[in-house]
C-alpha cells in the first residue's frame, strides 16, 4: 500500500476499508499530482459537539427495550425488506451506496450531526469545507459521474460549489464554443475558477423574457457592457454568488446594433481571484438569512458598467459578429425541452428519495413511542403496557399512504427516464412527438410530486409528536432544505398551466377525430379515448373488497381526468372563458392527469414486473402498497370522482372502508417496507429513525451537545448581566 | 417631567409620546422603588445590523412605485378598511396597541429584525435580555394583564421567563394554598424567583397520568423524596428549565404510606440562586436544537433522591397530613375543564392573528409583485406592464380563502369567550352542562384551527414566490414558532376524540328522545335535530347565484356534521366497531362540527350583528368574505356533501364556479380586507408584507445587513484555510 493511500483523517481501519472497497485488489490509490499527498487533518474544533453535561449510565428507558421492540417489528413483515430493497434499486446502487458511505462516514468534513448546532457563519464556513474535501476525495478516489451524484445526495449538505457544478459548468459545456471550452470549462473542471449561475433577478423569476439586466455590444471595443438598469434587475438568490464564486454565467438582454434579442448567457469575472474582492462596478452580497439552505451563499450582483470581452458571449449557438455586431441566430432551439424533462424526471426521484426519509422516521419513531394504555392490550412486565402510537388508527392514516406515495412516486421517476431515454433516440430519428408528450406530463408530475413530498415531510414531523419539532427529528432541516424545490424549476403552482395546455389539445385533436395519430406511447389519448367512447362509465364496485382491480383503478382515474380535461375545454372552447379564469380549474386537470399517469405506472409494475411477480411475498405486499396508493388517492379526491357521476355516494363509503381496511393490511408490514426503502442512517440523520430504535438515549446525547449549556446565566431582571461572569452591558 | 420618565434608551421625541400617551397629562411616572432609577443603556454589539456593503442610491425599483400600487389598491375598496378594522376590534383595543407600541418599538431589547442574523446562542441572550426588560417597563408603565397580554403579542418573541408568566405562576395561584401564596407566588410575581412548569417527559406526553417522575413522602423526616426512575421519566420540553430557572412546579406520581395516587405539583428548587450551578441531585440541561422556539431554553431534568420539604407540596386541593402521611382528596376536580376552554379559546383568538399575519403579507405582496405580460394588461409607460401576481385566479384561489379564514376564526373566538363567561355565570348556579358543550367543542376547534393557521402560513409563504423563502418574509419565523401549537395543549389529530365522544353522546341521546333536554345554546342538538326529522334532506341550489342564503350554509354544514355523526354512531353502536378503528371517521365528525360552528358563528354575525349591519358598504363586504369562506369550506369537503345526498354532482360544478365568482369580487377589496385586520408592521416583521409597499428597497437593505458579508472566503479546494486571512487549520 502506498503512502497515498492512507488517509489522513479517520481510524485506520477506515482506511483499509476505504482500500479493500474502493481501490481495486492491490489497494493502490490513483495519483493526482495536482493535489498536496498529505493533506493535513482538517481539525476543526469539537466544542460544540462534547457532551456539556453527563447523565447517569445506569438510567435506561423504561418497558421494552426499542431495539427490540423494532426486532419484533421486523419479524412481524411477510417479505424480505432486503429482496425488496435489492428489487427497487438492484444491486449495483446498493454496492455503489455502501462503497461510498464507507468512504463519507469516516469524514468530518461531511459530518451532519454539527450542522443543528451552529449558526449561519459555521454552518457557511462547515459546507466550503465540505464541498472543498469533495474535490479532494472525488479526485483521489477518481469518482465517476454516478458516484458524484450518490455521494452528493448521501451528504445532503447543499453549499457553495453546488452551482458551480451543476449550472455553470453544464452551461459552460453547453452553450460555449470551442475557444470557450478551453478558456472557461476547463479551469471550472478543475475548480481553477468557481462559478455561479446568475439569472433570477430581484423582480423577475418564472418570467425569464422579462429580465432587465442589460448586455448592449460596443463593436468599436469589441467588448460587451453589462448594466442594471434598476434595483429590480439585481441578479437575486444565486447560489454561490454571495462570498464564492469568482466568475458567473449572467443571462441577460443582449442588445446589439441598436435591437434587442432576449436573454442569452454571458461569463462575467465577478471578483478578484486572489484577494476575493468583487471587481470594479460590480456590487456583491449575499442575500442575508432564509429559511434553509443556510449552508450555500445565495447571492445578489448589480452591474454598473462592467465590460466583458467579446468571446465570453457563450457563442455555441446565437453569436455576434465581432467586427460588424451583427446578431446570428440559433439552430434549434426545441432541444431545451429535453434537458427540462431530464432535470424533471430527477425532481421526481428525488420526491421518492425525500418521501422515504419522511416515512421512514414516522413509522419507525411511532413504532418504539409509546401513548396511553389499552384495557385489551398485552402485559409488558407487571402493568399494562401503553400502546405503540403506530397502532392508532389515526397515526396510521396519516403515514401510511406517505409509504405508498413513495413507491409510487419510485416507478414514475423510473418511467419518466425510460420515456426521456426513449425520446432521445426518437430526436435522433426527427421525431419530437414523444419528447412533447414527456415533457407536458413532466411539468405536472414536478408539481404534484414536489407539493406531496414537501407535505409529506410536515405530517411525518406531526406524527411524530413533541420530539418532530426537536432538530433531533431530522424532519425539520429536511423540510426547510426541500422547499425551495416546490418553486423553482417553474413554480409548482403556474408550471401546470404546460401540462394543462397539453391536455386541452390533446382534447381537442381526439374529439375531432378519433383515430388521429398521438405519438407512440401516449397513455393520455388512450384514457381520453376511453372516456369519450362512454362518458357516463361507471364503477361496477358492490362491496369494499372489491377495490382490488388493478385495471379499474386505472380507467378509474382516467376517467375523471378525463372528464375534468373534457368540463375545462367546453368552458375554454364553448363558452369563451379567459385563460386566467379557468388556471384553477386548469390546475385541477394537471393533478388529475399526473394521478392517473402514477396509478397508471404503479399499476404496469404489479400487472406486468417479472422481477416483482417472480417473488411473491414482495408482489403480494407491493400490490398492497398500490392498492393503497389507488385508494387514498381516490379517497382525497373523491369529490370529482363523485362528481363525474363515476361513483355512488355508496361506494364512496366502501372506498373509506377500504382505505381503513388497507391500513390494517400494512400495520404489519410497516416497519419492514420503510427498511426496504433503503435510506442509510447517515441520510436520515434522524434520532427519531435511526435503524436500531435507540432514540432516548440519543435524544439525551443530542441535549448534552448544546453549546448553550456551557454557561450560566443572570435572571435578575434589575441587573444588565446576561451570562454570569461576563461583563456589565454585554453583548447581546 | 420628573427625570424619571426619561427614558434612557430611544431618541427624546420617543420620551415624549411614551409621556403623552401612557403616563396622563401631567407626565409623571409611577415610581418603582425596587427598580434601579436610571437605567442603564443596554448598549448592544449592533454590528450585526449595520450594512456590510452599500448599494447607490440612484437605482429604483423599475414600473410603478409599489407604494403607488398599493395606494391604488386601497382606493379600490369599496369599504373603509378603518371603520372594519374599528367594527372588528374595538377602539379600546386598538388605542391600546398604539399606546403600546409606541413604547414597544424604541427599544432595542424589543427589536426583532436582529433574530433573522442570530444564531442560537444571541438568540437566547436576546431574549432573555427582552424578558428582563419587559420586567422593567412593565413596571415603569405599571402594565395591567391586558397591557402585558397585548405586549406579549406585538413582541412576538418567546422567551426563558414565558412559562414562568403563565403555567408556574398559574399553577401557584390555583393551587398553592395560603402559606404558598406567601411562601411562593408573592416572590414569583416579583420576579425573585424565576420558575419553570415541569410536566411532560421524554417519554410521556399527552398521557399524564403515565408520567413516571416520582414524589415519595418520607413522614420521618416530613418531606418528600423526587426520583426519576428510568432515562424515559426525564422532564423534558419545559420552557425556561434549560438555563433560566431556579425553581421548577414538578408533576409527579404522589406516594404515600405505600400508595400511588397519581400527577401532583410539587415546588422543588432547582438551581443555587446565586452561581446558578444546579443543585445537588438534580441533572439540569438544555434539550437542544429546534425547528424554532430558538429564544426558548426548554430543557430536561432528572431527580436522583431529590428532598423538598412537606410544604412544597401545593395543597390547595389535595394534601397529606404531615404526620400521618394520609393523604386527603381534593374537592371538585371538574373546575379544570373551565381553564382549558379558556386557553382553547385563546388559542383559536390567536390563530385568527396568525391568518391575519399570513395572508396581509401574501396580499399586499402579491399586489406589488409582477410577473408575465398579459396581452389584454394596460399600459405602463411604454411597455405594457407586467401582471400583478394577485390578479391570477390561481393566487387568489390559495390565498383569498385564508382572508376569509382569519374572519371565521374571529367570530368563532369571540364567541367562545361568551360562551365561557355564560358557562362560569351557570356554573356559579351548579349547572355544568354549558360548560361541558363549550369544552367538548373546543378541543374540535383547537384542532381545527391550529392546522388551519398552520396550512395557512405555509401557503402565504409559497404565494410569495421565490422571496417567500427569505426570512424577509417573516413567513418562515412565523410558521416555526406557531408549529408547536398543534402539538401542545391536545395533539390536534387526538384531541378530537373528545369532540367525538360529546358528538356520539348528542346523537344517541337525541335519537332515543327528540325531546330530551339539552344545555341552554346548544347548537349541536340543533343541527342533529334537525337532520334526524328530515336525513334525506337536499340543496335548493339551482344556479351558482343561489349560494347567497346565509342560513342555507348553516343548515348544509349541519346537514352533513350529523350524517357523518350518524354514520359513524351506527358503526360504533350497531356494528361494534372499536374505538380505534373509527378513530379516522371520528375526527372527519369533529372536524365537520367545527366547520359547522366556524360557520354558524360567522353566519350570525352577518345575520343578526346590529354594528355590522348599521353600516352598509361594511355588511357588504363582509357577507362576501362569509359567503367565499362557506363556499370554499364546502368545496373542500365536497365528498362528504355528495355523499350524503345533500349536493348532487350539478350543484357542485355550480359551487366551483360560486367560489371562482366570488374570488372576483374579493379581488379589488383584498388589500382593503387585510388592511382591516390591523396587523402592524412591528408585529408583521415582514419586508415583503410591509404596510408601505416599498418591498425591493429593503429586501435588499436586509442583505446589506448579512455578517456573512464582512468576511472573504478562499475557495481553493488545494487549501485548508477557509475565511482569509485566518489561519491555516482554520476553526469551523
């Protein structure tokens, strides 16, 4: 083994793990000689996370032990949690996950637990480090794309390269030319320069047309001058921009020869590479505190004057002629669609990935909390023991179909890059049907995916009682993390106007002609087919037992999507209503559609998985999940589906029968479908969650930690003092 | 003026009008000997909120001035939103709340914008600073409880003396007998010692009398022995423990003679007065991290052979003879029904201020904030304007509903406390039944509406686009801190059985005799009643202009609380179903009782309030918000309309299109309607919600304000140091 290999931080038996798992047989590490061999030990000070007080070891929690009280849980499943696991994400992602956690845990710098402690200053200064050891690991352990992206997603600490890897290169690649790639993609590759992605403006955000920032050509200095023309043209929220980056891709309006062409992207130095200062006319800053995210400097930029050569106009498509200013227009521009629906179908995975964190604590913490006892319940020791809050009714209405929405939320995003793969290769032969086809139902599918996991994560904290409002829970720093994700990439409640417009035509095109020709794989044509050959289907379900049909949950939910599509366009068409007056009823047919289209792919995999149908313990518990799912769904829903005419006032009582009646189905095989969701302890971050159920003792190591509990403080309201010992007049 | 009423802290002006307004004409103070006369200044480190980098004057927000916009948006009501705001709260009211926040807002202990900077450790020094003092000027200004209440809520920031104001002091008062008075409340009241409510543990929440803290009476030695027998008996949650208090109120299972008769308030000293060191036995800690409560120092306690003298026992109700250890039975136990239907009611008062917060930041935003061109749009200056956001019907159908909300909950809090004053007037006359009704309706309704607020805050924040994630909104502090109302005081989705079991009772009593007797008011027996003589009653509706009939709303909301009613009873008493298993359909029967109540409150006061109805352009506009809050309920809750049979699938197309209708014409009274509900900007703590408008100016102004801003970060991933300049091996 060679010097180089051993790491510098971590027990050496990390390090020979690290060897055996990651480096191949011989253990040899890949040279990198653009990085210092031995780095020194990022030590950083531990205060705030030794213990500030100690608790007696001899007290334990009271009635069984939780270890063993989620033991008995996991007995309890009629399936391997781990078949299901390996059936939902294969093997090589399981592989890939442990070889990078056994890499990541080892690492302060990627050290959670910290983060609840400290405030905005650490917390910045906690992730630079971070993201600064990512490059460091990433290129000493020569990860691959896909390990870039797990073990991102496995730290879950977004900071201030986050942008600088994903939008200013993927730009940069994009849309520079060749010149450009060697003058700005390499370096960035090489995090020679950092930067940042400067579009969203103070006053503008969906509306990309109506950015005010200014970049006019002045063709006798071959140089293009940035400006903000007002307070509301400041680029805001840009992530990276507040104190790291040193260069931005700044979107602003091109004005060439006196005509003005739109937003286009520009590569702005923005600050002094050695002193850090921001460069002459341009005001930076961060944007000061927000709700989560505290870890990445979004940030604000006014331009005044500022000029630019004329190759950092990111020139692969529109470009200026040098000598003339003449503007040349781009080739094609529908190929942006693609990448929308690529990043889509990843906000979709994501919601799963973030459903499954929810659920997983909620189900596991209500398994080992315990509240009021039942006269019918079993003796625990000498007194009767209080029941497990997962056996209330309530609880388990609450969590359970969060379970489900997981799942189902896990075959949509598989679906949606199989079409986006499929639709690639489509493009390839001219045919952008399909990618339309994607693309429409993508826009919903981010909308109700991101609204479902951001409430998901609320009432999985709810669930949880006291302790889910105690950091402790985890669920709190999830839920400030993810919201921003129900806005950007088209806000969640104006993006369905997209998938609306869709449907609408969709509509339109079938009710004129029947058998006018949809793209290939198009499940929209087929349910609204489906409906106008009998609007006035109805569900043939007699007793609550009866919603076990997996096909009829399916035409179900296409028949009240197409209903609703179908009210919407006769107001839209017949009755001349304004597009503004119908963007609530609009919103109503996209989360229609998108329900379907997740019954819909659910449903495929019970129906037609070989994998799934070869095993039957797991077929039988996944179509329990669906059901579930289906049924919910419906429930939730139910006015427009007894408005449709689709269901009787009576099978709407057997439906919630059926709902109640599923949630006894799972209580048993809880605790095992949240193991076989596969979120390590080191993503859920949750003394709530954690794996093993040891969640008071480790509340009471949590509370020890408070840095707040090294000192002591004056209560006398006659006396200025605050902290006992420090001086008169303190600082607050 | 004597020197006394100058302050020593805020400008002179500030003296004056605190002279004026508060002491009476002659300007003299009331005098305090046991406070120190001049003050000294609580000079603060302000660092924090000075501008770290400047932005030039000359940039303006580009289109119209906002304080235009909104100036226009006034004019367009068709009310006086001062004479509503007057109608609503009264002038005593809100003569106070200037009164008050003229003194408030000088002082820099009161000042909330630094919290959006701090991180835990200031926030805690901030508060406890704000609580002290609050002491002072609550002295000064000889503050009576409706002063201090008022403040409490302009202030808005919890604090380590909070529980000591309400539960310790409250528990001394109510159960301390005439010695405890002398002994522990007079020296509570002044502050002398500082107390803490020490009552749920770590393993024991809403069921009380699971708590497993022991006091064991010793009569050899004539005190009581305190132990915490396991890791789970812990105290934990309790506000003003972690590092305030030096006396706890411990809840604790009472052993006498061998016997247990359960949860007893007990006084224990718990920190040495002076060093503040806790003392012997007692393991004293802060819990930790939080969602929010951040200024709060909950914290944890465990008791190792703890002895408190016999009279440390509160004994007001229950006692032990010192010598025999016997132990002597309280009186009358129902009495603690009348508090909690206090603080409920006050919680649904309090909820109405949270809806009033949320939704006056959303609506004033979304009138400034412009996104898109819409074809058919005026003019502004040469382009045409952007929309403003709050003409998208999607936008007013998230936040109109949650204007008319804040008005329901209004009404309804108003008319608890009626209801609770014409209980304690019946109770004085032996009769309970009142008091009963209004409690078991007010659990429904705590659950009900802290869900509702808390639903509400979050959808604001969303409302408000991109910005609604900085902590300039105020949305995102506000929905942290109001969090854990829906837990505390009843878990909002368990406390609704007792709600459940009142609405079972109602039935079964009503359907074996139509003419038993029921309590005075008791609007319950109304409603069910009147669907027991007619279950297949149905909707007189025939267009969208029917849903005018305020009483039809009533009788709607009634129709379909007792068919859910009756439904579940059957369950329960016909198919002996348990209670668990109806625990879902329990809380749907709750929470359509309340929708009821919410409604029916309402209603009167559009029916039958002569203030309301003496001025025309008020009645008007209020009938409106009414009608959008029952049309928009009903929506919500269409299944349980359809299925009842009371709506046919018609009639619910018809109230869609109801609720679109009347979001039209709330929409040129929506600024006039939050103006009304008279939140100020001090208590708003909202740049984007601010009463001016001028939202760009100061978003920006709070970023000036980021520490983050004055240190320079080096990025190079080669290199350990992070802020520069720092030394290498730099500290986290």
């Amino acid at each position: 083994m060679s010097d180089k290999s051993i790491s510098p931080v971590g027990p050496p038996d990390a390090t020979i793990q690290r060897a055996l798992n990651v480096k191949g047989s011989n253990g040899e590490g890949i040279k990198h000689d653009d990085i210092p061999t031995t780095l020194p030990p990022w030590n950083s000070d531990k205060s705030s996370l030794k213990p500030n007080f100690k608790v007696p070891n001899h007290l334990k929690p009271s009635g069984t032990a939780s270890t063993k009280l989620l033991e008995i849980e996991r007995n309890r499943a009629s399936f391997s949690s781990e078949s299901l696991k390996v059936y939902l994400y294969g093997k090589d992602y399981l592989n890939r996950m442990n070889k990078l956690l056994n890499i990541i845990q080892q690492e302060e710098a990627f050290d959670k637990t910290r983060l609840n402690y400290q405030g905005r200053n650490e917390k910045f200064r906690h992730s630079l480090r971070k993201d600064k050891r990512f490059v460091q690991l990433s290129k000493e352990f020569d990860w691959n794309t896909e390990d870039v992206n797990m073990a991102e997603m496995l730290i879950d600490i977004p900071g201030p390269f986050s942008l600088h890897k994903s939008m200013f290169l993927k730009t940069l690649t994009e849309q520079g030319d060749d010149e450009q790639q060697e003058l700005f993609t390499k370096r960035a590759q090489n995090f020679e320069i950092i930067g940042c992605y400067a579009q969203t403006e103070l006053g503008h955000g969906s509306n990309v047309q109506g950015l005010e920032t200014i970049a006019a050509y002045d063709k006798e200095a071959k140089e293009f001058v940035i400006n903000s023309p007002s307070l509301t043209a400041s680029k805001w929220w840009i992530g990276g921009l507040g104190r790291a980056a040193d260069h931005a891709v700044v979107m602003a309006q091109l004005i060439t020869n006196g005509v003005k062409y739109g937003p286009h992207p520009f590569v702005v130095p923005i600050r002094d590479m050695k002193t850090r200062e921001p460069l002459e006319g341009r005001i930076i800053g961060d944007i000061g505190p927000k709700l989560g995210y505290q870890t990445t400097d979004n940030g604000m930029i006014l331009f005044d004057n500022v000029r630019i050569p004329h190759n950092h106009f990111l020139s692969r498509f529109s470009k200026i002629d040098p000598i003339t200013g003449n503007y040349i227009k781009p080739q094609n521009a529908k190929l942006a669609y693609g990448t929308m629906t690529y990043i889509r179908a990843g906000i979709v995975q994501q919601a799963r990935t973030v459903l499954a964190r929810a659920c997983t604590v909620a189900v596991r913490y209500c398994a080992i909390r315990r509240q009021f006892v039942d006269k019918d319940a079993p003796m625990d020791g000498k007194k009767p023991a209080e029941n497990q809050v997962l056996d209330y009714q309530m609880v388990q209405y609450r969590i359970f179909p969060i379970v489900a929405q997981a799942f189902a939320c896990h075959y949509t995003g598989k679906e949606m890059f199989r079409l986006y793969n499929e639709s690639q290769k489509n493009l390839a032969e001219g045919d952008f049907s399909l990618l339309a086809d994607v693309h429409a139902s993508s826009s919903g599918l981010k909308s109700l995916c991101t609204i479902m996991a951001a409430q998901a994560i609320e009432e999985c904290r709810r669930a949880c009682g006291g302790h889910g409002f105690s950091q402790a829970s985890g669920l709190g720093a999830l839920y400030a993390d993810y919201l921003p994700t129900v806005t950007w990439e088209g806000d969640s409640y104006m993006i369905t106007q997209q998938t609306g417009r869709y449907l609408f035509k969709t509509m339109r095109t079938l009710y004129q002609d029947r058998n006018a020709k949809l793209s290939p794989e198009n499940v929209t044509g087929e349910y609204i087919l489906r409906y106008l050959s009998n609007p006035e289907a109805k569900s043939s379900v007699k007793y609550s037992g009866d919603f076990h049909d997996v096909e009829a949950f399916v035409h179900a939910f296409g028949h009240r999507a197409a209903y609703l599509i179908a009210q919407a366009t006769k107001k839209r068409d017949i009755e001349r209503r304004t597009w503004n007056s119908l963007l609530v009823d609009i919103y109503r047919c996209s989360v229609a559609h998108c329900q379907f289209i997740m019954v819909r792919n659910f449903a495929q995999a019970v129906l037609y998985d070989v994998d799934l149908k070869s095993n039957s313990a797991l077929h039988q518990v996944v179509k329990v999940v669906f059901e579930l799912f289906a049924c919910h769904t419906m429930d939730l829903e139910a006015s427009e589906f007894l408005s449709s005419g689709y269901i009787t006032p009576i099978q709407h009582n057997l439906l919630r029968s059926q709902v109640y009646n599923l949630l006894s189905q799972i209580r048993p095989e809880a605790i095992g479908l949240v193991d076989s969701l596969g979120i390590p302890d080191y993503l859920l971050n949750s003394e709530l969650g954690r794996y093993d159920g040891k969640v008071y003792e480790n509340l009471i190591q949590f509370a020890t930690k408070e840095p707040l509990n090294s000192i002591k403080f004056n209560v006398s309201y006659k006396d200025n003092e605050l902290g006992i010992g420090e001086p008169k007049l303190a600082k607050l």
